[in-house]
C-alpha cells in the first residue's frame, strides 16, 4: 500500500529486497516506465530496499499516477 503524505503532497512506499542485484533490475523497469508516463519519481536506495515519492499534482491521485503506482506494485511483485 502507498502511504499518502502532506507537506509536500505525496505518496511513497518502500519496496525491500533480498539481493542487490533485483533492485538494479527493478531500478531499470522504473526508468523505462518513467519516460513512458512522464512521471519522475523521487527515488532512494540501499543495500536491500528502495524507496519512491511521487509528488501530486492535485489533492487526489490521479489516475496517471494511481496507474504509474500501480505499474511499479506489479514490477515489484515479478521478482
């Protein structure tokens, strides 16, 4: 579940991982997708986990970023 946050208006979610090597390949289907739906991300990584904000536009998600989250879920859940 993304976590909705205010101040600035965002939701985030952090994604873990048992080998550094599944983040590399995780980190390259969330670039592809970035350019697909124009939508640019804040991300951070370590060791075992990476860590996305995506900053709204409006109060509400919308359904470009509900389905770029979405999108990323299921990468996640590939693996």
């Amino acid at each position: 579940m993304w976590n909705k946050r205010e101040s600035p208006l965002r939701i985030e979610k952090r994604f873990e991982f048992e080998e550094y090597s599944k983040i590399s390949k995780f980190m390259g289907k969330i670039e592809q997708l970035c350019k697909k739906k124009d939508i640019y991300p804040n991300i951070s990584f370590g060791k075992n986990f990476v860590s996305l904000s995506i900053f709204l536009e409006n109060k509400e998600i919308s359904s470009k970023e509900k389905d770029f989250s979405t999108d990323i879920d299921n990468f996640y859940l590939e693996d």
